[in-house]
C-alpha cells in the first residue's frame, strides 16, 4: 500500500472514530437531557421555581450538547 493509501486508510479510521465518540455523547446528553425533564415532570409539585428553572436549563445545556455532537458529525461528512 502506498504512503497515500495508508493516510486515507488512517484518515477514515480516525473519522470513523470521531464519528463513533460523538454519536455516544450526543445519545448520552440527549438520555440526561429527558431524564432531567422526567424528573422535573415527576417533581413539578415540589420543586421551588429556582430549582424549576435550574432544571429547565440544565435540560437545555444537554440538549445544546447533543446538537453540537452531531453538528460535529454532520460537518466532518461534508469535508
């Protein structure tokens, strides 16, 4: 195999792998994002509005999270 055959070789194990780790993080933010709005859901009645809204943003950093793991994913298919 020539020398850029083994870049190209190394080049998709590389994306692949990439692509692999992100597409985890992004299953993972999304799996805490709606544990923290089922938990919101099941503690509407006790929570304070502070830990409501502590909640709600955190739900929304975790969703953030996810779409920029995928973002990520999207662009390197492109290039």
């Amino acid at each position: 195999m020539s020398k850029d055959g083994l870049d190209k070789a190394a080049d998709a194990v590389k994306r692949t792998t990439d692509n692999v780790k992100d597409a985890i993080h992004e299953a993972s933010h999304r799996t805490a994002a709606d544990a923290e709005k089922a938990r919101r859901e099941a503690l509407d009645g006790d929570l304070t509005g502070t830990e409501k809204a502590k909640s709600v943003l955190n739900e929304a950093k975790e969703r953030t999270q996810a779409e920029l793991d995928a973002a990520k994913r999207e662009v390197r298919k492109h290039t």
